[in-house]
C-alpha cells in the first residue's frame, strides 16, 4: 500500500468527482493522504476532508504565494487549526522565486513565522522550494528544527545531502519521471532509506505516462516503480518504507 504523502483535493478540479475517486483510492493500493493547505481557505478544506475520511490527514499554512496580505491573526487561527486531532505539519510553507507571486521579502518573513509557529506548536513542516534554495537553506539553519520535509524536491545533490543533515527528509514527486528530470534521478539514489517519502502533489505535476493530464494519488505508482528502479529494489518494498517514513515523521498511527 502506498502513503501520497502531498495532495490538494481541495483543488476544484476535483469538484466534478472528489468523492468517487477518494473512495476509490483503497481498491487501487493507496492507503493515507495527506491534504495540504495552501492559503487559509485550503487549510480549512483541508481538515474538512481529514473529518470526512478517515485515511486523509491534513496540513495547514500558506504556500509563498500567498504571503502577501498575511497577518498575524491568520498565524493565530493556523494555531487555533492546528489542535484538530488530524493536523500533522505546518505547510506548505517557503519560498517560491521561480513565480514570485508573493515579494520575497514577505514571503521569507511568512517562512521565518511559520516556522516559528511550527515550533511553537511542536509539528513537523512540509517545505515548498522553488528556485529559492539558498535563501530556504539559510532560513532552516536559523529556525528551531521541528522535524520536516522538502517536498516535491527539485534541487542538486549537494542541496538534498545540506537538507538531510540537517535533519529534513526528502519527498519526491512526479517530474523525476519527467525526460529532463535533471539531478532527480541521482537525488532518488542518494537519499537514504529512512528519509525518503513520495507524493503527487495533484492535481499538479503528473508523472509519466499521465504528464500534462489531471493528476491524482493513484499515479504515485508510476513515480514509485521510477524510484525503486532507479534505487534496484522491489516497489512493494519501496511502498512500505515510504509509507513507514511518512507515518514516522508526522506521527500517524
Ligand atoms: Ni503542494
């Protein structure tokens, strides 16, 4: 059975069938979800599907695009959100300077405080790090280590190698299925065992053969069996530990 440890069925690309394909998710092999939110409005979404089913647990916080117009009571209602017995990780949080849609300098102020809020809090955190690797790694080694994940992880080597000793763990998603998957596949190689997770991130970033389509948690299968080939070990074998990592690191079960 398979963990997608990163999914937005919030998305109204769902709308049409969100409750047939998440009761479908069991019959095709994959167990837990986690839903996580992106701005206040998906946060909220986010617990409402965790209460309607059981395997979905969730995340709140804002994704760096969202930053700008952030205050400080969305801070205090994330925490007041974050009781909900289904809540495992502040996130998505980080920076984002390939869109740019938030200024950088308020969306590095979000990070910082939301990190903060997440120690605060005792929770792990779910990263977003798009073309903003520097600066992501200089605010971790600043902030109080929570525990965490850079997910749908698309730098080096040597970011990955800074990311795991600093403690975080590493999910990967669909583009490292993806032709010009650049260091992915060398990525998928080197991160220890007990550090990896996988993903979807749908209704984005379908692996292959599904890219450009509507993505969704029964496609974290493809980008598993890349992994695992890539890795030499059997996809069962990769499901199980994947899935352990996940449970792991945000205290599920
Ligand atoms: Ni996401």
């Amino acid at each position: 059975m398979f963990f997608d440890s990163h999914a937005h069925y919030n998305d109204n690309r769902f709308d049409s069938d969100r409750h047939e394909l998440l009761t479908s998710l069991a019959a095709e092999g994959i167990s837990n979800v986690i839903n996580v939110g992106a701005d206040m409005e998906s946060s909220r979404e986010s617990i409402a599907l965790a209460d309607r089913y059981d395997f979905i647990h969730a995340a709140v916080g804002v994704h760096p695009h969202d930053t700008e117009g952030m205050t400080e009571q969305d801070l205090t209602d994330l925490a007041q959100m974050s009781t909900h017995p289904k809540v495992v990780a502040i996130g998505e949080i980080g920076l984002d300077y390939y869109y740019d849609n938030s200024p950088r300098d308020i969306q590095r102020e979000w990070f910082r405080k939301q990190m903060a809020l997440a120690y605060k809090l005792k929770k792990p955190v779910i990263i977003h790090t798009r073309d903003a690797m520097e600066d992501t790694i200089t605010i971790l080694k600043e902030s109080q280590f929570t525990g965490g994940v850079l997910h749908c992880f698309s730098g080096s080597v040597e970011s990955a190698k800074i990311a795991l000793d600093m403690g975080y763990y590493i999910s990967l998603a669909g583009p490292v299925t993806y032709k010009n998957a650049r260091s992915l596949p060398e990525v998928a190689k080197m991160v220890p065992k007990d550090r990896l997770l996988i993903e979807t991130d749908c209704p984005y970033l379908s692996p292959e053969p599904h890219r450009g389509r509507r993505n969704c948690s029964i496609y974290v299968k493809d980008t598993a069996a890349k992994i695992a080939e890539l890795r030499g070990v059997p996809v069962e074998e990769l499901a199980q530990q994947t899935a352990q990592n996940t449970k792991t690191l945000f205290g599920i079960e």
